[in-house]
C-alpha cells in the first residue's frame, strides 16, 4: 500500500549545532542579514538560547515586530533594558542563574546618557541637551540608528551588568555600518571642521568665516549660524571620549569574545546579501561565526507523504481531486526541500567553519515566548526530531 | 495554471487598475525590508513607459561595493548620479544628495559663482555630507530638481519619477525630517525649500506612497500601521501590493474535505502549504478590510532579478488591455 518509503533525507546537522557553543562562550554576539529574513527573531532566539544556558543576557533591537516586543516585554520608550519576568521563563526552561533582558534601542536616550558619561558638568549638560540643533539630530533616527548601536554596545557590553549582549542590526543596506558609524560622526564632528565654524583671529580666515556665514545665513535663516557654534563647541570637549568609545568598540568586536551571525532565507536576495557581508565580515578582520538559514523548507523529516493516504474504494470524486491537489502541493515542497538542502551544504561550504544550520519553516512567525523558546532549542541542538 | 512539479507558479492576478497609480508625478515605493519593494518599483517602471510615458526610476542610496538592487532588478550593472536611459522610455539614476546641494545653494545665493565656491570649500562640503540629516534634505531638493526638469517643447523632462525608498523604519524617520528640520530653521531659504518639498509631496494629485508588503499575519500588521503613520504625514496613500501570494488551487468546499481526510493523521507533506494558503487568504481579507486603497495582488513567482521585474511588469501591461 506504502507508495513510496518514509523520508530518508539526511540529518541536518549534527546534535549540537555552532550557535551552542557560541551562546555559552561569547560576550557578543551580532545578528547581521537582509531585511525580511527574521533576523531580529533569530537575535532573540539566540539570547533566550544564552539564557537557558544560566548566563545574563540582553538582547539589543532595533524595530522589532510588534508581536515579538509584546514577547519579549518590550516598550518603545524604556529608558533601560527591561528584563522578561522570572514567571516567564521558568516555563520556557530558563534556570535560575539565567537572565533575559530586552531594549529597543531609542537613539535620543543612547544619545543623553552618552552627554551626561562624556560630561562631568550639569551645566554643560543641560546646555547640550537644550540646544534645537542636538533636539533635532538625536530625535530624527535616519542615519543616526548606527551610531547608536555602535555606543549602546559600547556602553553595554562593559559595564558588567550582563554575560552576554545579542545585537540585531539595523535594517539598512550595509548593516555593518554601524562599525563605522562612530568613526563618520567624528568627521561630521572633527575639530578641522569644527574649528572653521569658530571664531578665529586672521584676514584668511575672517574671509572665508564670512563666506560660510553668508552661506549659513542665506540659507538657514537669521540666528541658526549662532545655534549651530553654540552647539559645536558645548559638543566639542566629548569627541576625545566619542572617538575612545569607537576604538573600543572595534576592539571588542574584532576580539575572541564577540562573533558574527549571517542570518539568510533562501530567496537570492537575501543570499546575495549574506554572501556580501561575509565578504566584508572577513575583510573587516571581524570573526565569523556562521550562517543561519532562516525560513527554510530543508525540514521534512516526520512528515508523511500525501501519496500514503488511502481514501479506500468508492470515496468520493471530490475527495480524491482534493488529495490529488494535496499532492501537488508535496511535491513543490519536496523540490523545496532539495533545493535548500543544496543550499545549506553550500552555505556550509562556503562558511568555512563548517557552520550552517536550518531552522524548520515554522508556521507563520513566532508570536510568543514559547514559539520563541521552540526556535531557540532548534538553533543550538537541531536534534531532527 | 498550476502549481508545477518545479514549485513554480506564474501569474500575476491585477485587482485594481493602475492608471491613476502611473498618472502621479511622482511615486514613493515602501515597506520592510525583503518585500519585493525594488522589484515593484522596476516592474511599475516598465508597465508606465509601456503605456509611452518617460519614466525615471531612482533609488536613494547606492553603495558601489554592494551593488543596487535597484539596478539588478532593472538588469544594468550600476546606478549613476545622472539619469541614463537604460530602456526605451525608461531612465535610471541615484538620487545624490551632493547635486541636491549644489543646486540648492546656486538657488539661494546671489551668484552662481558663489554657490560653487561655497561648494568648492571643504569644510562645507564636509559638513553637508556628514551632518545627520543633511544628505536628506540634499535627496528631497534633488528630487524636486527632476520633478521640475523641462524640455524645450515645455513637457516634463522625467513625466513619472518611481523612488525605490529604504526599508519601513528608515522611510519614515526619512519622513518627520522636513517637519522637524522646519521646527529648527523655521526662516530662510532651506526652510521655504523644505516647506516646497512638503506641499509637492502631501499632493494627491502628484505624489503617492505605495506600500509592499507580504500575504503573512505580521507583515499585514506592519503594513497597516505603516498606512497610518503614512496618513499621519499627511503623504496620500496611492496603492498597495501584496507580493508573493501563493497559488489557491482548491474550489469552494474542497478545503474542508481535505482537512476532515487529515484529521487525526500525522503531519503530512503539503500542509505546511495548505496552511501558508489559509494565512495569505486571512491576510488579504483583512488587509482588505483595514486599508481604503487599491489593493494589488502578485502571485508567487520563482524568478529573479530583472526577468522577475519584466514577468511582473508584462501582467501589469496587459490589464490595459484587458
């Protein structure tokens, strides 16, 4: 009766996968991949997969889906990092040692508590913090989502509070941006520039201050050449600190302690993607920890073949023309499962480390922590199951 | 036409008539990351100079390292800073925020030679480019210039410009810039620039948002609270594409027949499609519900790159005749 034999498609990956020796060891860990492959999930699911392992861990996002946050406990205007409920995690299978913190990153308050660890005094706080200029540049995020990443991690990921930080990316084109990010705004910021926009003594230079002046002022308006040096200097004595930061940052992140996650789908978008940072992740110096396949078909083990089920004699036309599109539909998801089959072991391949895994194609997207739990216990222990 | 052994499936199935979406002046394609954005916005390029408009498709950033999209998707190799015809009818040019500054400031100064010596001073330049938000603006002036470009004969140089915008969250902090800039530099020639840019782009009759997005429970949900915050810029809601919807092929009761005959049975191959199927149908009925635009649905197709545009694009142009 048996049409064909059960499905022998070979075992994914071994019983312990990359990501679980990562989650015990590192101190960070950064989510990189194109918009739309479940990055943030799998940044998430990463940090939970920490967690169960006992350590303290916090997962850093940047727009994560509403569901998720809901998930997770996350609120778009929290100050700090909100930890998920020890009720919460128990049930998932978090032991008491282990910790989950969350932070949707909100570039304006990264950017306060960098003034006010950058600047001893109150006064000049406050000053930076009234100025319209740094009202307007810290509010607006394009651009400014990068930067931020690269200073909350930084501010993060030393001051001992947690074992482990997961980062997820920004969703911009080049996501590794943000290592370069500190070392940008310190050009915006640099003292050359600053410096021509400050009062200065000399018949060259009160020449070309009146050019800009002229520029500023036909073009900003009345008042905004006078805002914009008030702002320059009150930020002038932070860019030491500022360009400190950034060289840390970069330190660690080329360290042993951190590794780099390409998260991929299997469309080719989103593998030219992955397979352009890998390019910049080893051209960066930065250590590579592997692929994570994300949203795939690889997965058929378990599942029985339509083709098995017997309607038995006289069932009815309709039945039978229903089954048979069944059918069809197994069939796609078997070319499916060939296909990213093919694509994993290249994936492995072309990693290096030997490193790629497939998360089952789960239905939908993971709404809750359970689902999230669920994904995190396939990312560290595909068990094929 | 059917799901193949292959897991094709090809068709493209129009809802609503795209002929006031090509008739704008000026289209804003957006939604997150990995949609199918690029690819709309090259397949509406395509379908506009079929029906013989001059179409200027731009995207905002390029970054010569990675690649466009933008240009794969349109099938050259990369995107310069000036329009080049790539097809007939149809150019193609990055939006550089640099010439947006420069006509900006050759706009406002008294002289010509002034705007370029202010361009030609580093610490200018410099400031321009990397003070955040400035390369914005520079997009948004750029921008206005190809909307305004004539031709001798007084027609429009560029009759439709299609913008490929970045992912969600970016185009929409893209979005609160001018308003915010407005509330630091409320006087002067930038803020009347910004106040221009602002009414060309809440016009109905000229500017519209189009909206990418997936046949998927989450993505949905994006999209709608991405048409509210589109609504809260007051930028007119122009269309809606859900991309990669998969192909239906069972008749009204066969669903139900299926699900009693797997009741009880172990996981089978195939379901996992029945229930992506479900979703996607759950997906635009709610869709439909929840948003007041035209709403277009493109099916499922495995192709890539500019022959995925052109199959997109041929379906789009044959609903004129249809």
């Amino acid at each position: 009766m048996s049409s064909r034999p059960p499905d022998t498609s070979p075992k994914l990956v071994e019983d312990a996968s990359f990501l679980a020796d990562l989650v015990r060891d590192k101190r960070v860990i950064v989510c990189c991949g194109a918009g739309g492959v479940g990055k943030t999930t799998t940044a998430a699911a990463i940090g939970l997969a920490a967690a169960a392992q006992g350590r303290r861990t916090l997962v850093l996002t940047i727009d994560p889906a509403r569901r998720l946050a809901e998930a997770m406990g996350l609120s778009e205007s929290a100050r700090v990092p909100t930890p998920v409920p020890r009720e919460r995690l128990t049930p998932v299978g978090v032991p008491e040692s282990g910790e989950l913190h969350a932070w949707m990153l909100a570039p304006e308050v990264v950017f306060e508590s960098m003034v006010r660890r950058l600047t001893t005094d109150e006064e000049r706080v406050q000053e930076i913090l009234d100025n319209r200029l740094y009202q307007h540049l810290s509010k607006v995020v394009a651009g400014m989502q990068e930067y931020t990443a690269a200073e909350a991690l930084y501010g993060l990921s030393t001051d001992g509070r947690y074992d482990l930080v997961v980062l997820d990316t920004p969703p911009s084109r080049n996501a590794l941006e943000f290592l370069e990010a500190p070392r940008k705004l310190s050009l915006f910021l640099d003292e050359r520039v600053v410096g021509v926009f400050m009062p200065r003594g000399g018949a060259f230079w009160r020449t070309a201050s009146e050019l800009i002046d002229s520029v500023f002022t036909r073009a900003f308006g009345e008042g905004f050449y006078g805002e914009l040096q008030s702002f320059l200097r009150a930020f002038s004595g932070m860019f030491g600190g500022m360009r400190a930061h950034a060289d840390a940052v970069r330190q660690l992140l080329t360290s042993a302690d951190a590794s780099f996650v390409l998260v991929t789908s299997p469309e080719p978008v989103a593998l030219a993607e992955a397979e352009y940072f890998h390019g910049r992740i080893a051209h960066m110096g930065l250590p590579f920890g592997g692929y994570v396949l994300n949203r795939s078909w690889a997965y058929t083990r378990g599942f029985a073949s339509p083709e098995d089920i017997d309607l038995g004699p006289g069932a009815p036309i309709e039945e039978v023309g229903a089954l048979l599109k069944l059918r069809q539909l197994a069939d796609a998801e078997r070319w499916r499962a060939r296909r990213d089959r093919d694509l994993l072991a290249k994936l492995r391949m072309e990693g290096g480390t030997g490193a790629a895994l497939a998360t089952p194609h789960l239905g939908g997207a993971v709404e809750d922590l359970a689902g999230l739990a669920e994904l995190a216990r396939n990312l560290v222990r595909f068990d094929g199951a | 036409m059917c799901v193949g052994r292959n897991g094709r499936a090809r068709r493209v199935i129009i809802l609503h008539s795209l002929k006031s979406l090509l008739g704008l002046r000026a289209v804003l394609v957006t939604g997150k990351g990995g949609v199918g954005k690029t690819t709309v916005s090259a397949a509406l390029a395509r379908a506009a100079a079929a029906t013989g408009k001059r179409v200027l498709c731009t995207e905002m950033y390029s970054d010569a390292e990675q690649g466009s999209p933008l240009a794969a998707a349109l099938g050259v190799p990369e995107l310069g800073d000036q329009p080049v015809e790539i097809a007939p009818g149809i150019r193609a040019a990055v939006l550089s925020p640099s010439l947006g500054h420069h006509k900006f400031l050759r706009d406002v100064l008294p002289m010509k030679l002034l705007g370029d010596a202010a361009m030609r001073s580093a610490a200018i330049r410099r400031f321009f480019s990397a003070a955040p938000t400035f390369p914005e603006m520079g997009v948004l002036y750029r921008l206005l210039d190809l909307v305004r470009d004539k031709r001798r004969d007084g027609t429009f140089e560029h009759e439709l410009i299609i913008v490929d915008l970045p992912a969600t969250g970016h185009a929409l902090a893209l979005a609160q810039i001018p308003e915010s800039l407005l509330k630091v530099i409320p006087t002067g020639a930038v803020a009347d620039a910004v106040r221009e840019g602002l009414a060309f782009l809440r016009d109905p009759e000229q500017t519209g948002a189009v909206v990418v997005t997936l046949p998927e429970n989450l993505p949905v949900s994006e999209a709608i609270e991405l048409t509210h915050a589109i609504h809260t810029h007051q930028i007119p809601l122009a269309h809606v594409f859900v991309n990669r919807v998969p192909y239906d092929p069972f008749g009204p009761g066969e669903r139900e027949l299926l699900a009693r005959v797997l009741d009880g049975k172990p996981p089978v191959l195939g379901a996992r499609s029945l229930d992506r199927i479900d979703r996607a149908r759950d997906a635009l009925a709610r869709l439909t519900r929840e948003v007041r635009a035209p709403l277009s649905v493109v099916q499922d197709v495995w192709l890539e790159g500019p022959r995925l545009a052109e199959e997109v694009a041929s379906l789009f142009s044959m609903e004129r005749f249809a």
